[in-house]
C-alpha cells in the first residue's frame, strides 16, 4: 500500500462510493475527485500566514502596510467572485496590480507577501512526511510561457491587449481553448471601494489620535 499513488488509493477506496455522496458534478455528472481540491481547504489559513509574515517585515512602514491590506481584501473577493464565475474573479488581479503599482512600496510589499506564501505553502505541505504521500517528483507540464504571457497582458492598457492577444494566436503561443474574452472585459471597480474603506479607516485613526492627545 506504501507504494500506492494518493489518487489510486483514494479512487479505489472512496470516490463514487457511498462515502463521498454528496460531492457529485452537476456539468460533468460525474463525482468529484477531493484529491484535486484539498489545497482549496487550506487557502484561507496560508494566505493569513503569508500576510502576517509580510506584515511583520513591514510593521512600521505605512504604506507597505496598506498595500498588504489591499491584497487581502482584493484575494477574498477574488475567491467569491470566482466561486460563482472564475473569469470574473481571476480578472480583478489585474485591478490588483494597478493598484499595487499606484502605492509607494507596493510592488514591493506584495513581492513579499508572494515569497511568504510559497514558503508557507511549501512548510504546509512538506510538514511531516505523510502530506507528500501520492506526489509527483517533478511539477510535471512547464506553464511559464503561459503565465510569462499573463504578466506581460497584466501590464499592458486596454487598447493594446487584444492587439497583442491576437498576436500571440497567430504565433500558436496562446491555448486554442482559452477564452480570453473577460479578460477584455471591464468590471466593477472593486480597488476604488478598498481604497474609499481605507480612507475612511484612516480618517477616523487620526481623528481617535487626536481625541486621545486633546485630553493628555
């Protein structure tokens, strides 16, 4: 058994058994596997240890600060929008990296964060040797050209992203079977209500600051 794949052991013994009633695919018909979901359960606890870590390293710096708050409110409503529709929450990280830019320390700050949640995915995974049962021994399919093309679409305005879009099909570089048309697509202006609610939230520390100081 010690030399079982995690999703051998795991199709033999639960899935489409009575067990796992329940976690049944209205599209596909077909019951879902949990192996390929697990990681889903633990987003919340790694991206809180990533920002706490993140938030430590800039613990005095306002801004960095402010961009770490950013990140967590926008990735939250990244994960309820794309519960209900993907693209539509997949496309708020490019709202994200405008606003990161637009915030001194910002790139930077959210560097950090990214580097605290690898590290903290992989102290998650590689915790006791038990978690990395099933694994492969290498990441498998190279998607760095493909992610390599979403950084540079994530830069790019609006009126030059479909030109280059269309470019990258006719050199065969974009998958034939991504739609890319949310990603032309405008949505609510979701940072513009962060950065009101940080406003708000800043406005009323000084005002407590200065209540606290009138009375020393």
């Amino acid at each position: 058994m010690n030399d079982w794949k995690l999703a051998t052991y795991m199709e033999n013994l639960h899935v489409n058994k009575p067990g796992w009633m329940g976690l049944y695919s209205k599209k596909t018909g077909k019951t879902v596997d949990p192996t390929y979901r697990d990681i889903g359960h633990c987003m919340a606890l790694l991206s809180k240890e990533a920002l706490t870590a993140a938030a430590v390293v800039y613990q005095d710096d306002h801004e960095a600060l402010v961009a770490l708050n950013t990140v967590a409110l926008t990735l939250e409503e990244i994960w309820k929008r794309s519960l209900q529709d993907n693209l539509l929450g997949l496309c708020l990280f490019r709202d994200l990296y405008t606003r990161i830019r637009e915030i001194p320390k910002g790139p930077e700050a959210y560097a950090t964060f990214c580097a605290c949640f690898v590290q903290s995915y992989f102290s998650y995974l590689f915790a006791v040797q038990k978690m990395a049962i099933g694994l492969e021994e290498s990441f498998g399919t190279s998607t760095q050209e493909f992610v390599g093309m979403m950084e540079i679409l994530a830069t790019l305005p609006e009126s030059l992203r479909k030109a280059v879009i269309k470019e990258f099909a006719e050199q065969g570089m974009w998958p034939s079977n991504i739609s890319y048309a949310q990603l032309l697509r405008r949505l609510d202006d979701f940072i513009e209500l962060v950065k009101r609610d940080q406003l708000v939230r800043q406005t009323r520390e000084k005002a407590k600051e200065s209540g606290n100081g009138g009375h020393s």
